[in-house]
C-alpha cells in the first residue's frame, strides 16, 4: 500500500458507478472533468485498468458525491457579479445589487484567507464597499486625482477602478473579474 489510500487504477465500471451515482451523462461528466465525452466513452467501453488523474478524482467522488455540486456556478441573483480569484482559482463569488444595497456570496475554498470576507460568511452591504476599497486605489491617495486620470476615470469609484485594474495589488496574487448581466436596467 502507497503512502495513500487512493486505488492505482479504475474500470470502465467505476467510471459508469460514479457517473450514476452523480446523476450525470457521459457529456456532463466529460464537462466535470474537463475532458472529451469520447474519453468518457471510451473508459467506459474499455476492459483495461484506467490510471493517471481520474483515479484519485472518482475515489473522492465515489466517497464525497456531493462534491460537484459544491463547485457549481450558482444563478446570477443580481445585475453585477464580482469573481474574487487566485491566480486562476475561484474564491468568491459575489453578486451584487447596488439599487437595493444587497450582496450574496458564494465561497468555493474553506481557508478563510481565500475568502472576499475572510470568517465573514454573511457580509452586509457595507462590508462588501470595504473590500471594494481595499482592493483598490485608497481615496487618501496623494495625487490621487493624477491616478484617476492616467486610469481615464473621471472620479473615485471603486468599481470603475477595479474594471480598469481588475483589482490587483502589488503584494498579493488575487484579483477581480466583473460580470455585469443588465438590459435596460433589468436583470436578465
């Protein structure tokens, strides 16, 4: 036995066992594990010992199948949606009502330090405009009206900043990605 209690291999069988397990089809499963349905296919179809990445993937599954849904994109709730990233890692996602002064978020990592808000699991509207702020250029800022305009922002919003920055820092690896869903003033 290796150091972990993950199998060496897996059948086609296991990979049909974990795709009903999960309710899912071969194309969904395919998305899930970001490879070809026809991969899928032929895992399934094959009689030889699967290996390489899947392997310890299906044996989480098999033992924690609720997994995929805990890494599922939720509906947009509100016209403005903020991905909070790590590197090319989701942390938070974060959709916003700006009208009614509304946020709800979604944590993909259980480290707080990952987290938009940290321990914070229910942030209110007022928590959300400080970690706006702080993942942008402070309003204190000498100079700040030069920085504004080399940004082409005509006054301080840190939403405008972020779009311009996709608020990066200088000392961390996290950063913004805005999705803005209106039509007409309306949420799609």
């Amino acid at each position: 036995m290796g150091e972990y209690v993950t199998p060496d291999y897996i059948s086609g069988n296991d990979i049909k066992l974990i795709r009903s397990v999960l309710g899912m089809t071969q194309k969904e499963f395919a998305s899930f594990v970001n490879t070809s349905k026809r991969t899928v296919e032929r895992w399934e179809s094959s009689d030889e010992q699967i290996t390489g990445p899947i392997v310890p993937l299906v044996d989480l599954l098999i033992k924690k199948n609720d997994y995929p849904e805990s890494l599922r994109v939720p509906k947009m709730q509100y016209g403005l949606r903020l991905w909070y990233m790590y590197h090319d890692f989701v942390c938070t996602i974060i959709d916003i009502d700006e009208l009614e002064r509304k946020i709800c978020i979604h944590n993909y990592f259980t480290n707080p330090f990952y987290r938009a808000f940290g321990i914070n699991t229910e942030p209110s509207y007022e928590d959300y405009e400080e970690f706006l702020e702080s993942r942008c250029i402070p309003e204190t800022r000498d100079k700040l009206k030069l920085e504004l305009k080399r940004l082409d922002i005509p006054f301080y919003d840190p939403i405008m900043i972020i779009e311009k920055t996709n608020g990066r820092m200088a000392d961390d690896d996290f950063w913004i990605k805005i999705e803005r869903n209106y039509r007409d003033d309306q949420l799609i």
